[in-house]
C-alpha cells in the first residue's frame, strides 16, 4: 500500500514490470532499467534502476510529481541525480545516500510516524502525524520512538499526553508521580509507594505533590485508603482522621485535646470544663488525660477521677476487684462486696452507701439495680448506670448500651463508652446512622436535604437520597442535593439523556458537544478536565477514564465521592470498574449493574433479593425496602422519618434515628416538599 493506494511490487507475469505501480510490458517502461542501467531482460518482472523523472522503490519506478509516486515523494520534478527522490513525505524515512539501484524513500516502520530517522523499525520515529488516533510519540533513550494514543500513554502508568509541546510527546511524570498530568512534581495524580500519598495545593485541584506520611503538613492527614493527604476536621490544628475524634492539637488556643486513644494521642478538642468523667485536665499542656495517665498525674488502673486542685482524686477503679483508697491517690484489690473505697487491700473503709462498714461489710441496698442507699429507711436515691428511678424502685432502659435514661426507659440521654446517641434519642450505636454526623458523644441531624453530612447546614450534604444528586461546592468536599434532572444536573444534558441510573438517581449519560459527564454533571472537558478524570471525550460522552475515575454511562466517576462511592469500590487497569458496592458482578462492558429500586446492594445470584437498603428505606421480611414512613402491616411507619431499622420484633413501629420535617421525600423523588 502507497497510502490509500493498492501497488504491485512484482508482476505475476514474466516480461512485465511495476510503473506507478501498476504492471506494464517490458516494451513500454522505457524508464525501467535493470541494475547497472542495461535494458531489461524480455521476462524481467520488476525494475533494478529507474531513469530520468522517476524513482525506485520496492521494485517498481515511480514518477515524481505525479500519483501516487506523489504520495511517497515531496520532490516536485527531478533534480540532481536522475533516478533518485531526494525529499520524501511525512510517513518515509529519506535514504540520503542512495543511488539510482536503492530505493531513496523507505517507509517508517510506525504507520502513525510522519519523520522516521530510519525505515522498518516502529521505534525509530521522531514526529507523530497530526491526525489520527496516536499522536503522541513515546520516545525511547536514543531520542526515538513510538507513536501511542493518550489512553495507551497513560495505561502504562508514570508518562502524560503533552498535547502543548511540538511535536506532541507521550512524556515521563517526575520520578515519585505514579501517574501525572504534567511533567513537574507538583502534577502528579496519584504516587508511587516510596512517598505515597498526593499532597493537592487545593480540593479542587486534582494534582499534587507526592509525600510521605508526615509530609501532609499541619491541618491535613495521610488517608490510607485514598492515599491523598487529606484536610482534618475544622477543630483540629493536626490529626490522624477526618473526624472531629482525631485531634492530636486544637485550632483555638482556648480549646484542650481530649485524649481517647492513648495510643496515638488523638482526641476531640473540648471546652477545659468538659475534661470531667473519664478526664482530668493538664493546664500546661492543654489537653485532659485519661484518668489512668499515670505519666501526667493520674492514678494507675482508674476509670473516672476529678481535679478538684492539683491532685488527681480517682472516684472509680476499671476492675470490680479494685477500689480506690479514700484519699483517691490509688487503686487497691478490694473484693468487698458495695464497697466503695479501702484503705488496704480487701479492708474496706467506705461503702456505696455512704457509711462506714459493719463488721469489715457493706450491706446491699433492697434493689440489686441500686447504686445509692443512703439514709436510714434504705430507699434508694440513684440507680446503677443503664437504670433509672421510678417510684423507688429501679427500672432498666430499653435501649441497648444506654447509660442514663431519665424521663422515660425508652428514651436515652446518655449513652456508654464508645458508642453515640442517635437524633431520636432511640437508639445508641457505634456509628451516626444515615442522615446524621457526630457531635461529641451524641449524633445530630443533617440537613433535611442529605443522606450524609459532615456537619449541619444545607450546602454540606455529602450523598443524597434517592431521587437528588450531589451538586458539589468548591471545596470539592461537600454539595448541595438538588433534585435529580434538574438546575446543574440537567445543564449541558442532550435531551431524555439524564437516564443512567446511579445510586438510586438518575444522571446525565450524554452531553452537548464539548461536554461530557464528569460524576454525573456534565462538564467542559477542557485540558484540565481530561487531566483530572483521564475521560478521553466523543460525542458528548467519556470513553476512557483513568486514576480514581472509573467509566459508568457514558461517564467518569470518582470512586472515593458520591455516586461514585456507591457504585465501585475498586479500579481495574482498563479504567472500569473491577469491583461494585452493590454485590453484583461487574458486566461485559465494564459498569456495575442496579439491584431493585430502592436498594443499595443484594445477593449476587438473585439481585431482586436486597440485603441493604437506600437511606429513607428498611429492609423487609421479602427483602424488600420500604419506606421508613410508610405503614406495611404488621410494622408501621413513621411520619418524616428519615432513617431507621424494622422493630426487633419483627411487629409494631419501626425503630426511628432520625426524624424532622423534610425539604426532599426520599421515598418519594417526585415530591419536593
């Protein structure tokens, strides 16, 4: 093939030979020589030299300046040495020493080559051609190369598509980017495993700088799971977390770090007035310590303490089988039964009910629940933690895990270590539940609009309920959830396009011309865009993505924010999805197939079998989900709840975290209420 065209090299039949590759009789190629410049022999099938205007290549004359001798020749007629080309076109490597016998153009052995410095070796091209799919030339150490695309520039990981430099180059990322959307340091967007984590000079930004772990500087943290550093919560100055928990120093001077894991020194940054209970605080360094922080001034083996001066006085011991001394300065083994302090070992010297023993024991209070007897007619004044008074006697809490429980046993105030009071005051778990962010030791509700927050306010959603999409703030962190289709969502959408059905929502599949979807908005896929997502753009739509963007749709979604988070959890080399949240398999074109309405993720043989809903949803006995808000006899449901779990007992109203007057109704997406 000369270009387009279709050549003989060799004629099938004796006494005829190429000319403009087309065979012709020996008797009409009168500019067909053998080598040497002898005439031809009369069953000669190809040329040896060729004459006047006209050159040898693979065994036939060409003429200059004419077709298709044109399409492998730049010289307009023939000049200098007759029988030779002395300028050959983009795609031919120019032999500048050959003579009449030679052929003086070889091709480069890179179709997609325009400038070769030698023939028939793919890795010899200096310039790729400016149109087509591979323009990008990957050059080796001798200064040549290859020509790729940009999807297989990237693949390889560690090289990026420089559109901006002449001639276009597939080029290396500095030496720590594992991939990269430029050459300096500061461009890469995702790091090899020697400093793994990718510093970003903004949230928007989706480049940065390769750092080890305390590279992340004050105020951020190196996630391990994203391998980004990434920004502490508000109250903290440094952090090993996200949440408000993971303080190692506070933002306002007037704050102290309450220590909760002594471990790692992380904790909450509080009021000095809240280092109480399991805390005592320590002026100089401006944190509360655990009680049994020896090292600082408390006392070996103890749970709760004060600091009513400079002493630590210890009030509980973390054993039932130690006690602490009167003076509260130690915990003793102390066996006695309702002791509540002993001066030595198993010689106790107060009971709990405020008096001293009688005959080396306490009595026990009537109620076996009762933390507190004291008086002479033995009724009890304050019950054990998880019971609460009522009418002298101590009656327990209902929910499971409550500490104190006062106005009525089925509501919580305060729930036991380590776990946190839900907004319904219902329920005391290890995690908010859906539609909720951690306050301290208690679980305050988002915003009516969101799924999930960080904290309260309407712009600072971080996942919506079915029916809403994420329209994202600045920050790329947090967004405000608006209803699917509509404003951001539908700008830029070709009509009866918003039809991908993600996470319960429906998102634009195709965009207008010079748009594509970028998590679900459709987006202008400028330079910048390409180098964030990797979305290699036709038609409106992605056909490639790359780094922590996966293809879904017609899309490319970041699988560590919303949707994109509910749909993928891992990535594979071809920038698909390799793993989905909802339990099922990944399918044939590579996206992540739906479970049934309403339902996050279900059984992989059988995906109308779901085993977790959508958020404003329960599970049912059908493996179903139904609305938190809805009646389905025998459980009943209940007005603007916005999460919860069926009853225990598999009968009566279901078990509410979170309820309020709602903005969007998650069991209905086509009410805006």
């Amino acid at each position: 093939m000369v270009g387009e065209v279709e050549v003989c090299t060799e004629c099938k039949n004796t006494g005829n030979v190429p000319i403009n590759g087309q065979c012709t009789t020996v008797a009409n190629a009168a500019n067909c020589k053998k080598v040497g410049g002898g005439e031809l022999d009369p069953n000669a099938q190809t040329c040896g030299q060729c004459t006047d205007a006209y050159f040898l290549y693979k065994g036939g004359c060409y003429q200059i300046g004419q077709s298709p001798g044109s399409l492998i020749c730049a010289d307009k007629q023939a000049s200098g040495t007759t029988g030779t080309c002395k300028a050959c076109v983009e795609g031919y490597f120019t032999v500048s020493s050959a003579t009449a016998t030679q052929d003086s153009c070889v091709a480069c052995g890179d179709e997609n080559c325009a400038t070769c410095t030698e023939g028939t070796t793919p890795q010899k091209c200096s310039k790729c051609k400016a149109a087509g799919e591979k323009l990008y030339l990957k050059k080796e150490s001798s200064g040549t190369g290859t020509c790729v695309s940009a999807v297989e520039c990237t693949a390889a990981g560690s090289y990026f598509p420089d559109s901006t430099s002449d001639p276009k180059e597939c080029k290396a990322c500095e030496a720590t980017c594992a991939t990269c959307a430029g050459a300096a340091a500061s461009q890469c967007t995702s790091c090899k495993t020697d400093k793994p984590y990718l510093k970003k000079d903004s949230p928007t930004n989706p480049a940065g700088t390769c750092v080890a772990a305390d590279g992340c500087g004050d105020g951020s943290y190196a996630d391990t799971s994203s391998k980004e550093c990434k920004a502490c919560h508000g109250d903290c100055a440094a952090c090993t977390g996200a949440l408000e928990t993971d303080c190692t120093s506070c933002q306002e001077s007037s704050k102290y770090l309450k220590v909760l894991d002594a471990e790692n020194g992380s904790g909450q940054c509080v009021a000095p007035s809240a280092c109480t209970g399991t805390h005592f605080p320590v002026t100089d360094d401006k944190k509360c310590y655990l009680c049994n922080t020896a090292n600082k001034g408390g006392v070996t083996d103890c749970q709760t303490c004060s600091k009513p001066e400079a002493t630590v006085v210890c009030s509980a011991c973390t054993t039932d089988t130690n006690k602490p001394n009167v003076a509260g300065s130690a915990c003793v083994a102390c066996s006695v039964a309702n002791c509540a302090s002993c001066d030595n070992a198993n010689v106790c010297a107060l009971c709990t009910n405020g008096q001293p023993p009688a005959g080396g024991a306490c009595p026990s209070c009537a109620d076996k629940n009762c933390a507190d007897c004291t008086g002479g007619d033995g009724a009890c004044k304050a019950c054990k933690e998880g019971y609460r008074l009522s009418g002298g006697a101590c009656e327990q809490c209902t929910v499971a895990s409550c500490k104190a429980c006062a106005g009525s046993k089925d509501v919580c105030e305060e729930c036991m270590q380590d776990t946190v009071l839900s907004p319904s005051k219902l329920a005391c778990s290890a995690t908010c539940p859906v539609g909720s962010y951690t306050s301290g030791a208690q679980c305050l509700p988002c915003d009516a609009s969101c799924a999930s927050c960080d904290t309260e306010g309407p712009a600072k959603c971080k996942s919506c309920y079915p029916g809403y999409v994420l329209s994202y703030a600045a920050d790329g962190a947090t967004g405000t959830c608006i209803r699917e289709c509509t404003g951001a969502a539908a700008a830029g959408c070709e009509s009866s396009m918003c039809n991908a059905k993600i996470a319960g929502s429906s998102y634009c599949s195709k965009c207008v011309a010079g748009q594509a979807p970028i998590n679900g908005i459709c987006t202008s896929v400028t330079r910048s865009a390409r180098d964030a997502t990797g979305c290699a753009p036709s038609g409106g739509q992605c056909t490639a993505c790359t780094g922590e963007y996966f293809l879904q749709f017609g899309g490319c979604y970041e699988k560590t924010k919303f949707p994109g988070n509910a749909v993928c959890t891992s990535i594979g080399a071809s920038g698909k999805c390799s793993a989905c949240v909802s339990g099922q398999a990944v399918a044939g074109d590579g996206t992540c197939p739906s479970c049934a309405d309403n339902c996050e993720t279900c059984a992989a043989s059988t995906p109308s079998q779901c085993t977790k809903c959508f958020a404003g949803f329960y599970l049912n006995t059908a493996k179903g989900c139904t609305p938190c808000s809805a009646d389905s006899a025998p459980i009943t449901g209940i007005k603007n709840c916005m999460s919860c779990d069926p009853p225990s007992s598999t009968q009566g109203a279901v078990t509410c975290y979170v309820t309020q007057d709602p903005t969007v109704d998650p069991t209905d997406p086509s009410v805006n209420k």
